[in-house]
C-alpha cells in the first residue's frame, strides 16, 4: 500500500509505515535541515522528498495514495506555544493539507492520519479542534481519535492525539465513545459533546507496558568525554534544584549504583529552576529553543554527580528510533529534528491495529465485526454507567 508523508521532518513516520510493510512514494517538509536528516537515511532518488511550503505544492503533482500523514506543526496550539490556534502562522500549515485534498477529489486517500500536542483538544476551548474535524467531514471524511504517550513504548513521556479522517466505507459506524487507555475522560468528554460531526469510532486493542527506563538508552560515556560539564557548570546547574529535588539528587548520589535522572529548566516566580524528573522517564523531547528545550541528564550514585545534556543518538531512542539511522548533523539541529518528531513504535502500533486493517477494509468494500465498539445503544448506556 501507498503513502504521502507530509511535515515529513526527518522521516520517523516513514520509518514506522516502512516497517510495516507501506511505501511511501511521497514526502514534503518545508525545512531543509531536517530534509538533510531525511537524504542521509533516504537517498535523493528513493525518498521522493519535494522541500518546500505545503501552500505551495501542487496537487496534480502529488501520486496517488492510500494514505497521507501529517504531523503538521505545534506551535500555535501547544500549551507552551503561541497558542494562535488554526490561524497561527505555523499551524495554519494545515489548511495547505485541506487544500491539497479538495483539490485531489476522487484521487485523495481513503485514510489521513493526523498527529499533534494535546493541546489541540484544549485550544480555544476545542473550537480548533472541532474546526479541523469539519474540515474533513465537508470533504466527505468521516473521523475518528485517541491519545497515545511514547511512554508506552520508550522512556520518554509524550502524549499526543491522533486523528483518523476515513472514507470509503458505507456500513454504520458508532458515533459514541468510551473511555479506554487511549481515549481518556477530556477527549470522550469533545467527542460525545460534538455528536453533529460525523465520527466512525473503532475499538483499539490495550496499549502495551513497558519496562525500559533511562538507563537502558542512555549511553556510558567515558568521565572525560567532552559531554559532562565541568565542575562550575555542574554546581550551577545543582543549585538551580528546589530543597526537594536536591534531596531527590543527594539520595541518587549516595546510593551503591548509577541511576540517572533529566530536567528541564524552567522560569518560576522569575527565577531560573531546575526541575527534575526521577522516575526512569525523560520528558518529552523538545526543539532547542532558547535553551529551555535542551533536556539535562543527571548521572549520580557512588558519591558522585555527573551532568550533562542528552546526545542526539540518546534523543533518537527516546523516539524508538533504532542505532541504525544515521545523524548525519550538528547535536542542535539534531535536537530540532527528534524534538519535532513522532516516536516510531506508537506510530507502527497505530498502523499495525488500525490503518493497515482499516485500509483493506476499504480496498475490499466490507467490514469486519471484530473491530466495532458494537450497536449505539449499548455504547450510550456504557457511557451512562462510567458517568455514574
């Protein structure tokens, strides 16, 4: 089966699609630090990547698919960001994806899968969100949701929502959800609320646990490697902890064996912080702007402390990206390209339990019976006994 990739960054959709068994004939990104990441591990003559502005893209251009992806940019809707919404300058990027669908009529993929921050359920008290959905549905979409953490596959914590436009498919579908491990109370809440968008709602199977933590993915750097900061920086960075995270640190330190911990620093009553994060799972990886993004790493134990930011190759594991990928650029735009993208093993999940059986569901024009949340009746009582 066929895929387009757009917002394509440095290709960790392509690589979840790839394996499981889709080939992407397509891919677009408007940035072409990240098209550098994405050459390195796809050569020009098999990546089919056109660098430049989705508005600017022509539809007659674009191959026919089975399914386009987009992770189209956050920065308008994340809780951190600017928070301008659909209209945003950067997340208004996703009316270029609406564009290219209209104009593509009966050539535009049977399924989309749409991936951002979680803060696009919230923006604007949903209206964003809502917006989106009937964007789809004008265009003949039915829509369906669901919230995935990276947590469940990597140790790094990084809920984001999923959307999963379909058409195609005529039998009826269940418009009433349920609350689940990947559809949790707030996204329920949207969807049973919005009951005049047109939803087809397929079960998902449990979401899997995972036991990895840090020091799994972490890589044992010799005390001399030029990554560990030097004394100065390190006490700096040390009495930057709150009274609490620093007992957190003491106990790390005086424990009999290594164990690691990340933070991030953050502004809290003006004051530059230090907050750490000591339970195995790093925080979710984001782009290096203004050095509040760039992600510390904590080593102690033995009576020791060691500091240090994560490396690239760190961050691509935290993105269930195997050691085979090549990084090929500076650790900043490395961090920009991994802060920016998906985790692999989520986005395979995703492909695995619903696009791939969806899209045959399609191509063979009938359903199967194990994949529906069941008659609307017996979902609205359901509804009624977890309210209750």
């Amino acid at each position: 089966m066929i895929a387009g990739e757009f917002f394509a960054g440095i290709g960790l959709v392509r690589l979840a699609l790839e394996n499981q068994g889709w080939n992407v004939a397509y891919a677009n990104d408007i940035d072409e630090g990240k098209a550098t990441m994405y050459r390195a591990n796809w050569p020009d003559e098999h990546s089919h990547l056109v660098v430049g502005d989705i508005h600017q893209l022509a539809a007659h251009e674009i191959p026919t698919c089975d399914l386009f992806t987009a992770s189209f940019p956050c920065n308008d809707l994340s809780i951190a960001g600017r928070r301008e919404g659909l209209g945003g300058k950067e997340s208004s990027a996703f009316w270029g994806l609406i564009r290219i669908l209209q104009e593509l009529e009966d050539r535009a993929p049977p399924v989309v899968l749409i991936e951002n921050v979680v803060g696009f359920l919230m923006q604007r008290q949903g209206k964003d969100l809502e917006t989106a959905l009937l964007a789809f549905n004008k265009l003949g979409y039915s829509v369906d949701a669901f919230i995935l953490n990276a947590k469940r596959w990597t140790p790094q914590s990084r809920a984001r929502l999923f959307l999963v436009a379909t058409r195609g498919l005529d039998d009826e579908a269940s418009s009433c959800a349920l609350e689940t491990d990947a559809r949790p109370k707030a996204l329920v809440d949207f969807m049973n609320s919005h009951s005049h968008l047109d939803w087809r709602l397929r079960a998902l199977p449990p979401l899997p646990r995972n036991d990895t933590r840090l020091k799994d993915i972490v890589e044992d750097l010799p005390d001399d490697d030029e990554m560990w900061w030097d004394p100065e920086r390190t006490s700096y960075f040390m009495n930057q902890l709150s009274e609490r995270h620093e007992a957190d640190a003491q106990a790390m330190s005086n424990a009999n064996e290594w164990s690691y911990a990340t933070a991030f620093r953050r502004v809290r009553a003006g004051k530059s912080m230090a907050e750490l994060r000591t339970d195995g799972i790093a925080g979710c990886l984001r782009t290096p702007r203004g050095g509040s993004g760039r992600q510390i790493l904590l080593k102690a134990g033995f009576g020791k402390r060691q500091v240090r930011l994560l490396n690239a190759r760190e961050c691509a594991r935290l993105q269930g990206v195997p050691d085979s990928y090549v990084i090929n650029v500076r650790l900043n735009q490395a961090l920009f390209g991994f802060g920016d993208a998906v985790c692999v093993p989520a986005i395979e999940w995703i492909v695995k339990n619903y696009v791939t059986p969806v899209s045959l569901e399609i191509k063979r024009r009938s359903t199967t019976t194990d994949v529906r949340w069941g008659a609307k009746a017996a979902c609205e009582e359901k509804v009624a006994e977890q309210a209750g």
